[in-house]
C-alpha cells in the first residue's frame, strides 16, 4: 500500500473514531506526511485542516500543531493555513486560543526570516503576511484579556515581536536570528523604519503592562523574564529594563501576598544578576539594585564583570577629584566643558531623582528621618525583618543616586507629581542656567517636604486637623454605591432603544466585517428572545423590510426560539416564547408576502432552519400547489427530501402526491422529480410500491370501482357510480397512459 493510500485510509478512519481514535490516526497521518513523504503536503494539506471544525478541542489544537510543524517543514504553504489560524483565534476555548497564540508567534518570526532573504515572493504569501500583521494587533490587545493564561502567551509573543523588529548590536552573518539590520532598504514588503517603530511601541506597551498595580503574580513574573531576554540580547533596552525593576522594588502591586511579595523579590534579584553580568554603563545602578535586594558586597564583586571592575576604579577616582574640584569652586568650568545630556534621551522620572539627589544632603536627610520616625508602628512588621537588607555602600554617589531613584518613584506614584520632558534640546550657552521646568520640579517636591513636615511637627487648628483626618479615613469606592438597579419600565425603556439602535447600525457592522455582523446578530436575536412581546413583532417588521439582506439573522432567530424551546438552554427570566412553530408560521408567511414569485429564498430559509414543522409542511404543499410558486415549491420539496432523512418519508408522501395532481404542469413536473429520485439507494423501492399499486388501480371496471380500495391514503378523484374510464381519468392514475392503451385494457 502506498503512502498516499495509508493517509486516506487514516483520515476516513480519524472521520468515524472518537476523540483518542481519531487524534491518534491524525498523529499518524502527520508522521506519514511530515518525517516520511512530505511531497504529498501540498495535496493532503486541506484535508487535515477541515478537521479545525471539529468539536474537540484537542483535535483543533492538534490542527494547530500541525499547522505549526508544517510551516517550518515549507513556508510557502502559509497561504493555505492562515484562514484557518485566524478562525481559531476567536475560538469560544480557551485552550485552543491560547494554543493560536503560540503558533502565531513561532510563524512570525519563521515568516520575517524567511522573507528578509527574498528578491521576489509571491503574492498568496505577501497577502498571508498582511493577515499576520493583522493577527499581531489582536494579540497585542490581549494583554486586557480576562484569562491569565492569555495574557502570558501575549506577553511572550511581544517578547519575540520586539526581538524580531530591533536593532542587534552584533547581528549573526548566518542570519539565523532576526532582527532590524538584515533588512534591506529596499526591500518589497518590510519597511525596517515602521517596524522598529513599532517594535518600540511593543515594548513600551510590556513596560507599562509590567508596571501597572492590578497585575497579577504569574503575569508579573513572565513580564520580568521577557524584559530580561529583552534586555540581554538588546543593549539598547537595558536602560528602560533597569528602571522597570527599581520602580518594581520601590512600589511593588498591592494584590501581592507576603508570600507572593517574597517570590517577586526573589525574581527580581535572579533577573538584576543576569543583567549585572552584562558590561554595561549602568552596572553601578544594577550594583546598588542588587543590594537592596539583599545581595552582599562578596557576591556583588564575584559577579560583577571585569570590564566594570576598571571602570569602577576610574569612576571612583573621578569621584575623589570632582569633590577635591568642588571644594575649589571650579566646578562650573568643569561643566562647561562637558557636553550637555540629550534632554530627549533622559526620562522624566531620572530627571526628578537628579533634581532629588542634589537635594539629599545630610540636613535634608535628618528631616527625612525625623518625619519617617512619627509612622513607625510600634512592633517590627514581621515581612520588614524578612525584607531587610543592611546597606553596604552607604553614603555614596552611587547608593544616594539610587535612593533618590526610588524617593523619585515613590513620589511619582504616591503624591501624583508629572515630570514634563523638554524636547528642545539645550544649547551649550545655556548649560549655567536651570530649565523653569526643573524649578517647578523642586518648588514642587519642596512643598509637598515641607507641608509635611508642618503637618508632623507643628499643631494644626481644629479645622484641617479634621480634613486631615477626613482624608485619612476615604472611604473605598464601592460601584454599587453608585450604581442602583433600574426600574423596570426604565430597563424595558432602554433595551428598546438599544434595538433600535442596533437595528440602524446594519450598515456601519457590515462595514466593520463578518466578526462586527456576528455580534450584531447575537445582541439583537438575544433581546428580541429576552423581551417578546413588542420585540418581537418590531423585529419581524424590521426583517420583512428586506427579507433578501437579512436572511441571516433570520436564520438566528429562529435557532434561538428552537433551542429555547427544546429546552437546550436555560430560559432564565425569557418570557414565554412564541413557538418555534410560530415563527416559522411568521417568516414563511412574509416570504409570501415579500418575495416575487420564483424567489428561491424561501429554499434557503427552509433548508437552513432548525426544524420543518407540519405547518410548514402545509406552507410547502400550498406552493406547490400555486402556479405561480410551483418551481420554487417542488425544488423545496425535492432538496428536503435529499437533505433532511428524518424527513424522507414525509417528503416523499407529499411528492407522490403531486404526481396525482389533476393540474398537468404539477403533475408533470413531479414526475420529473420522481424519475430522478429513482436512482438514489433507498428511494427506487417505495416509488415502484407506489407506481405499482397506481396501476393496480386501472384494473377495476370503472374509476368507482377504483376509488373503494382498500388503501385509502392513496389520492383519488371524485367519481359517481356511472362514471367510466376516460382519458382524463386513466390520467389521473397514470399520466403516462394514452387513449389507445386504455382501450385495449
């Protein structure tokens, strides 16, 4: 047996298994299409893929693993599978998005490596990489997802995402890593400038994803460990890394544990190490980070690299001559003839801990102390004799740079100040003199001391004792203080006003897309079930007005009122329905109505709904039996037949019945049908029965005669007693009889 016929053999067996059958036969298929004969890829792609419909999550998951694998075995099969991936990233499981995410951000980078080398791709796959760029957006929205777990896979694929578009400092000349350099500029579909761009937009999104005070553990720690990558391979982002982890230490998220508390930290000391290791200008920084951290002099020194180890030696002499020069007063003319900093570069938070730092002297200091001294609890908190780390490098420019970081970050976040970062950049005349907006800085930060100060050490009046007091004691924001339960006359008030609104947004959804649409459909057919009454005939109004364009939601509703019905799901605080039956009743009704004569919508309405209920049947016969409907009605008749077996029998009674008809263009043309049924297994049998006991019928003296059998569900014409057999009569029973065949009976 060859490959090829294993595979089909497999998928027909995956087709009629169960979930372990099924997955372990489309496992086998992969072994067979992927490690053994990867020519027939392109052949069997398809036919594994369909398999994303399934209802098993596993078996949609094991699709995108396949997906995945295939990819990386040929690239340019991309085109055939990102309809599919795009499907599943608005899965209702969990799981299985996640898993899209996943695939999303190994197909990325696979895509950007393999496109940088290209002179020439084809356009299936510059269309493949427009929908993955797109898919990139919603991936980077998922980091306001609800479930953790998407929230982490999101912050991974930024990861790799600010990898790819960046700068490498060394980039690889075998090209095995992305990144911005092995662009060219004149390359068809990659612009290096906006993707750097947007790479940086990324980052900045993680940074403040990392930062914000709602974050939970899990994400905390996979935000730490993607910065750190980050920060290892692109030097350029280490500045920013290093200020995320110092604001994290100062201000850590108050939904932490003590427990969860002591892990972060512990995090947050591993990930400080591994960047301490790199060479860098800001090992000094890391050096007074690590420390407060609980890091000892010994293994600070242990780990700190060599190149730093000099640089520290000629950091600390500087140190010694800038103090010796400061004592002399030559210091200005040593700023004169330094280049100024780009106020570009510089953030606003490093520029209120320089504006700190000049002011921590020891008086300033001694009055920090003092005011600190006045919140002390009486007891040692039991978490600050955990925490506690003595400090080695007290007194220091680089332990009093550090602290007035963490003052910086603690103001920033409690007290609310905004630095303002200046984009003009300062002209070397005007070093001597201090930008207005680092005065108002320290006019700022000098107020806010000192107000505090008066308010610890100096007796208040009564009256801002009590505000004082007031503002203590806020109470929390509670939304349901705010927020009370409508009336119900307002609640149906509103919900009616929501439909009509929805109902006028038809246009604007359908520019918007088929995902926009869906959720149109879903809120409307969810408060016309939830209301009835007057939504109901509202929303049957509004569908009758263009039946043709509304079809869909048609169709919508009409599950809905089924499933409601059968009891499939919870009706809740759902009015008494309709009816399916009903409704049906309603839509057939106006597609009468509306609809020109011909019309095959009322095929298509019929064909899709849930249920055919005997009513409609009856709604069938009446078309067939209507001169003007009777194309639309017996093709209606004839797909059910194929198309519904439970319905078959029922069908088939209703067609068989047509055929007796006394008008000959019905009866002709359900004959018609018949003769083409009767070459379907199953259907060759009943319709000999029926055409057999027809001309049994014939047999008899006259139509009388005829007319008494015994079966009586056969459909007869009205005869009296001295009828006789006629051409129209023989016709009646067998329109394929002529005269001269009668006689001879």
């Amino acid at each position: 047996m060859s490959t090829e016929d294993q595979i089909i053999k497999l998928l027909n067996q995956a087709s009629l298994s169960d979930n372990s059958g099924k997955l372990q036969c489309l496992r086998n298929v992969q072994e067979l299409l992927i490690n053994k004969d990867p020519v027939l890829l392109d052949n069997m792609l398809l036919e594994i893929i369909q398999f994303h419909r399934d209802t098993s999550a596993d078996v949609r998951k094991f699709v995108l693993g396949f997906i995945e694998e295939v990819c990386r075995k040929d690239m340019l099969l991309l085109p055939k599978c990102i309809d599919t991936i795009v499907t599943l990233l608005s899965d209702p499981n969990l799981q299985v998005e996640r898993r899209v995410i996943q695939v999303i951000t190994a197909l990325y980078r696979d895509m950007l490596l393999w496109q940088i080398p290209q002179r020439k791709i084809p356009q299936d796959m510059t269309e493949a990489w427009v929908h993955l760029s797109h898919l990139k957006g919603f991936i980077l929205e998922a980091l306001e997802a609800e479930n953790e777990g998407i929230r982490t896979h999101a912050i991974k694929f930024i990861e790799v995402l600010v990898l790819c578009q960046s700068l490498h400092p060394n980039p690889p000349e075998d090209g095995s890593e992305v990144c911005i350099n092995l662009i060219p500029g004149d390359h068809l579909t990659l612009d290096a400038s906006s993707l750097k761009a947007e790479g940086g937009v990324a980052f900045q999104s993680l940074v403040n994803f990392t930062t914000t005070q709602s974050i939970t553990p899990m994400n905390l720690m996979t935000s730490l460990g993607s910065l750190t990558n980050v920060a290892k391979q692109r030097p350029n982002y280490l500045g920013p890394v290093v200020q995320v982890f110092e604001s994290l230490h100062a201000n850590l998220p108050p939904t932490l544990s003590k427990s969860q508390v002591s892990s972060v930290r512990k995090q947050l000391k591993l990930h400080a190490t591994t960047l301490f290791k790199i060479p860098s200008p800001l090992t000094a920084r890391l050096a007074g980070l690590l420390s407060d951290l609980g890091a000892s002099s010994s293994e600070i020194e242990r780990i700190r690299p060599k190149e730093a180890v000099e640089s520290n030696k000629r950091l600390s002499e500087e140190v010694e001559d800038k103090q010796k020069n400061k004592r002399k007063k030559v210091e200005e003319d040593e700023e004169e003839e330094r280049p100024p900093p780009d106020p570009v570069v510089e953030q606003g938070s490093d520029k209120l801990a320089n504006v700190i730092a000049e002011k921590l002297n020891p008086a300033m200091a001694t009055e920090l102390v003092m005011i600190g001294l006045m919140d002390l609890p009486d007891a040692i908190p039991p978490h600050f004799n955990s925490a506690y780390t003595p400090i080695a490098a007290a007194g220091t420019p680089t332990q009093i740079l550090h602290l007035a970081r963490m003052l910086a970050a603690q103001i920033s976040a409690q007290i609310g100040i905004t630095v303002a970062v200046p984009e003009a950049s300062v002209s070397q005349g005007d070093v001597k003199t201090k930008d207005p907006r680092l005065l108002t800085i320290e006019e700022e930060v000098h107020a806010k001391i000192t107000e505090q100060m008066i308010t610890k050490h100096f007796n208040l009046d009564k009256e801002d004792a009590t505000k004082a007091a007031a503002r203590k004691n806020i109470k929390p924001f509670n939304i349901d203080d705010v927020c009370k339960p409508m009336k119900p006359e307002d609640l149906e008030s509103s919900s009616r006003k929501s439909l009509r609104r929805l109902f006028q947004a038809e246009r604007n959804a359908t520019n918007d897309g088929p995902h926009a649409t869906a959720i149109r459909h879903k809120l409307i057919v969810g408060l016309v079930t939830q209301f009835g009454k007057d939504f109901r005939r509202a929303f049957i109004s509004f569908a009758l007005e263009d039946m043709r364009a509304r079809a869909d939601i048609i169709i919508a509703w009409l599950y809905r009122e089924y499933v409601l019905e059968q009891g499939y799901v919870w009706r809740g605080l759902t009015p008494e329905s309709y009816g399916y039956e009903q409704c049906l009743q309603y839509v057939l009704h106006g597609l009468y109505r509306k609809l020109e004569p011909g019309d095959r919508l009322f095929t298509k309405i019929l064909l899709e709904s849930p249920e055919i209920t005997e009513g409609a049947i009856n709604m069938i016969k009446s078309f067939c039996e209507n001169s003007d409907w009777l194309e639309v009605g017996i093709s209606t008749l004839y797909e059910l037949l194929l198309r519904r077996s439970n319905l078959r029998t029922q069908m088939l009674d209703v067609l068989l019945g047509l055929t007796m008809n006394i008008n000959d263009k019905i009866r002709d043309l359900a004959i018609e049908k018949c003769k083409d049924l009767f070459v379907i297994p199953g259907l060759a049998m009943p319709l000999e029965d029926f055409a057999t006991t027809i001309l049994t019928r014939l047999i008899a003296e006259n139509p009388v005669h005829a007319c008494s059998a015994e079966d009586t569900e056969l459909p007869v014409g009205p005869y009296d007693k001295d009828s006789q057999w006629t051409e129209d009569s023989i016709r009646s029973y067998h329109p394929r009889t002529t005269a001269d065949s009668a006689a001879s009976h």
